[in-house]
C-alpha cells in the first residue's frame, strides 16, 4: 500500500485582532463600522470631508406624540436633577458639546432649555421651541409649530449616561410640567437619517413618523423634497431596527416590573410596559 504523500503545505493561521499591529486594527474595525452604516450615511460623511462642505445631502424625519408624556414613579428616584438652564449655565452647556455660540444665538431667540445634572455637572440638555415657527439651524428648514404643540430638538446626553434613562425623564419630568403650564398637547420631534438610537428611542416612547424630509444643500442653497406619511401601519425606513426585539413591528413587551439598570447608570430603566410599540414594516 503507497504511503500517503506529504502536503508541504502550511496550515493557515487566523491572526488574532489583538496580535494585529496597531494601525491594522484601527483600520479593521472602522471598516466593519462603515459597513454597518447605511450607504447614505457613509456618503454623507464623504461629503463632510470636502473643504467648505459646497455639497450635502440629508433625510429628516419628524415624529409626533400626541398627548402630555405620562408620569411615572421611577423618575422621581435617582440623583439626576432635571430643570431649567439659563444664560449662567452657558460652560456646563459647552461642556458637553463646544459650541458656545451656537447656544447664545438660542438663548436670544428665547427658546427654551432643559438640563440634566448630577453632582453639580451637566450631563445632558434638551432644546425645546414654543414659538409658531422654527428654523432648522443647518438647513434653514421652517419647522411650523401648531398653537397646541411644542417643539423638541439637540436632545443630548453624554455617553457614560445614554443607558441611565436621562432621555426619558427629560420628556415624563420636565416635558410633562411644561405642557401642563403652557397648556399643549403634542409634541414634535425630528431625528436625522441613520440614527437609529434617536429613532429607535422615539418610537419605543410612543412617536409616529408624519413627515419625510430629503435636503439637498448645495453652498447656502437648500432644496427640500417633503413628504407627509399618514395612517397608523407607516413604513419604517430601512435602517430602523430593534436589536433587543423590543418595540419591534409585532412584539409586545411584557408588563413586569423596571428592567436591571446598565452597568454604571445612575437610575435604573422605566418599565417595559411604559414603552409603547411602534406598528409598521420595514421597506423592501
């Protein structure tokens, strides 16, 4: 019987990531992060590269909750402080994003702004506009503001508190105080193409998209394509998508107690149950 003849060929050998020298690994995972984003989102963030930024191109999606957020216990525990911001809290308020005069120009529009701190430090604002119109900062978008409504925007929370419910608080606390006194009944809100968080957080709080908003800005000139969405079954945009399962197209998250907190948040998370479902399907 012949002997089997030799391979004197070398096994391959899967590198770990962490062997890999520094620069490959970097490279390595930004490219699995922009294969995970949306095409659009990856052609945008080209765009932004160009000096001068003559071209861009965005998709806005706005969202509308029609009635005064609901109160919940869970809010009221906590260390995290909620209130009004004024003119003074303009370091804490750059603190968190450094964009000082973007926040003056704000302030002398008389436009409202809610803060979060915990230990003296600001780790989250939320912008909110009562008057009948609003313009969009970078598109000069006219965001009409009906009489009974106001209007959310520049919702953010530093990133070592995304999972401590901040957002939720911002709407259940402050929100609902403010609609009560100014007696409105509907909040608007808008989210940009691609962010799934924001949108997903939206439609898990009770949020329905009405209108589509494709933008195209070339220099200072902005050309806006809008379309309105109506009915209650609206398509979700396609790159919507509910990792956990909750909130999804279908899924009805079970009525049980709050669930655990992330690991280093400062509340635990609301009930399951208090996050309503969003009803829709994905687009083909």
């Amino acid at each position: 019987m012949p002997s089997p003849v030799p391979d004197d060929r070398e096994p391959r050998m899967q590198i770990p990531q962490n062997m890999l020298p520094r620069p490959w690994s970097r490279f390595l995972m930004r490219v699995r992060q922009v294969r995970r984003r949306p095409l659009f989102v990856n052609l945008r963030s080209l765009l932004e590269r160009i000096p001068f930024k003559p071209l861009d191109i965005n998709c806005l999606y706005f969202l509308e909750y029609s009635s005064v957020p609901p109160h919940h216990a869970n809010f009221l525990r906590g260390r995290v402080e909620v209130r009004g911001a004024t003119i003074e809290d303009l370091d804490g308020l750059t603190a968190c994003k450094p964009i000082p005069r973007v926040f003056l120009q704000r302030f002398k529009a008389n436009d409202i702004c809610a803060v979060a701190v915990l230990d003296g430090r600001i780790i989250g604002y939320q912008w909110i506009c009562t008057k009948p119109v609003y313009v969009e900062e970078r598109y000069a978008y006219r965001i009409e503001v009906p009489p009974d409504t106001i209007y959310t925007y520049d919702i953010y929370i530093v990133p070592e508190h995304r999972l401590a419910g901040i957002w939720f608080k911002f709407y259940s606390l402050y929100l609902r105080e403010m609609m009560q006194r100014l007696h409105r009944q509907k909040i608007i809100g808008m989210v940009d193409y691609g962010n799934r968080l924001a949108m997903n957080t939206h439609l898990r709080f009770g949020f329905k998209l009405f209108r589509r908003v494709f933008i195209i800005k070339v220099l200072r000139k902005s050309l806006f394509i809008t379309r309105t969405l109506r009915g209650d079954a609206i398509a979700l945009p396609q790159w919507v998508s509910f990792a956990d399962g909750a909130g999804a197209p279908g899924h009805t998250p079970p009525a049980s107690s709050p669930a655990p907190a992330a690991r280093g948040s400062s509340r635990p998370e609301p009930p399951a149950a208090w996050l309503p479902n969003q009803t829709g399907r994905k687009l083909d």
